[in-house]
C-alpha cells in the first residue's frame, strides 16, 4: 500500500466525564481504502468517529488529515475539506422533502455540477427518486439511510465515515445498503466503516481494525480477520 495517509489517528484517548471509552487508540486509513472498524456494542466505535469529527473533544492523541492536525477544527471546516460523517440514527431533515434534503448537501458547493450529481445519486437510489417530493420524516428506516448517504455523497467526500449503516434494517435493505457502500468505494471514494455486523463489514474492506473496551485488539487485511478463528468466535457467533 504506497498511497498517502488521508486519515491518521494516533493514541486517541476520549472520556465521558469519568468513564474511558477510548483508551489511546491508533489506525490509519489509506487513500482509495474501505477500513472497517468492528467490535461488539460500547467497545468504543462511535466515539472514534465523533472524535475525528470533533463533535466530542479528545482527551488525548493527534488526528490528522491530509497530513494536519485537525483536532478541535469542527464539523463543518472539515465537511469542506472533504471528511464527511453519516451519523448513527442518520439525521436526516425530517420536515423537509427528499429532493431538499439532498440540496442541502450540497450547500457548501457553488459549482454547476449539482444537478448531475442528483442524477447520480437518484440512480444509485432509485427510491429516492420515486420519492423526491416525499418529507423525509415519512420515510421507512432503510429509506432514511440510504437518504443520508445520498446527502453525505451531494458534499463529494474525500473520506466517507460512515457510522452502523446497516443498524436497525430489514435483510433485504441490509443487502442494498452494503452493495451501495460497496459501489461508493468502487467508484473512487475512502471509506471508513463502523459496523456490528462483522461479517459484511469486512467481505468488503480492503483493511480492518477490531475494537474492545476502548482499545483496538486487532488489525488486518478483511479477508484475513475474517478467517482468523478468534474474530470467528467473538464476532460471527461460531
Ligand atoms: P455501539 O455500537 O453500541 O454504538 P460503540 O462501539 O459505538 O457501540 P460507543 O457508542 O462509542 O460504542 O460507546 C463507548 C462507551 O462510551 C460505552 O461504554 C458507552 O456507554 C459510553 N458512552 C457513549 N456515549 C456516551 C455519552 N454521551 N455519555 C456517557 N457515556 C457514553
């Protein structure tokens, strides 16, 4: 792997008040790459994310993109410079329409590529185009993520962060959402992927990390975590 370091966190250490949920943790993801980060409920994935985009402070540790320190920057400088997070539960607008929702994606953008990007995304979601006038608020679960990929994707991220995509979903909408992950990767875009559901979340990486109690345990190629017996028997219930 010779491509550059978009994301690099370094001995990260995040609190809530008393309680460590982070406790120096260190991971890399390359330029082109599909990371997973797995691990079971509370081991600390979510506060990762939130971390490195700063909506909760790290007690410790450097985060740095593009080869800068970007701790304590803030949400909105980093969605600009391309780090984009699909938060858990989506956060979607839920009073405005589908076609709205996506325009407010692309809020940060003055180019005339807007338009075409909507096309984009209303072939890779055709049920967002059905429902282009539909509120957002009315939208099944499944809907609403795909939704909030679709915003995240009108921003045109560097690196995707994309937080339990799968959580809450019906199988088939399951199988929909990771073969979109997987199509958003294939066309050029850095994914980082946090996911309970192992199994699925490292066919598809390139590289994976396994956390536990605020620590990573693990790392390796996907395919290799996935064969290795330990992450078989903690994470795929054999
Ligand atoms: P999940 O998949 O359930 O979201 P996770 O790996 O993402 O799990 P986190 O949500 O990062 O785990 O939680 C890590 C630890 O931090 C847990 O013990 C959790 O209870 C605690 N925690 C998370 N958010 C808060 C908060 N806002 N206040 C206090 N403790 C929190």
């Amino acid at each position: 792997e010779n491509n550059k370091v978009l994301l690099k966190i370094e001995g990260l250490k995040v609190a809530y008040g008393g309680i460590q949920a982070v406790k120096g943790v260190s991971f890399e993801v390359r330029e082109g790459e599909l990371v997973s980060l797995i691990g079971a409920n509370g081991a600390g994935k979510t506060t990762t994310l939130k971390a490195v985009t700063g909506i909760q402070p790290a007690a410790a540790g450097r985060i740095e993109y593009l080869g800068q320190e970007i701790r304590g920057r803030g949400a909105w400088n980093l969605v600009k410079q391309g780090l984009v997070m699909v938060p858990e539960g989506r956060g979607t607008f839920t009073r405005m329409t589908i076609t709205e929702n996506l325009q407010m994606g692309a809020y940060i953008r003055s180019d005339k590529e807007i338009a075409s990007d909507m096309e984009r995304i209303f072939t890779i979601f055709p049920r967002l185009k059905e429902r282009r006038n539909q509120l957002a608020g009315t939208m099944s679960g499944g809907e609403q993520q795909m939704l909030a990929m679709g915003r995240a994707l009108m921003t045109r991220p560097k690196l995707l962060l994309l937080d339990e995509p799968s959580m809450g979903l019906s199988p088939i909408m399951v199988d929909k959402i990771f073969e979109v992950v997987d199509d958003i990767h294939k066309q050029g875009v850095t994914v980082l992927l946090v996911e309970q559901n192992a199994s699925r979340a490292l066919q598809l990486a390139n590289r994976g990390y396994v956390m536990e109690s605020g620590e990573v345990t693990m790392s390796g190629e996907g395919m290799t975590l996935l064969n290795d017996p330990k992450v078989r028997a903690a994470y795929l219930g054999e």
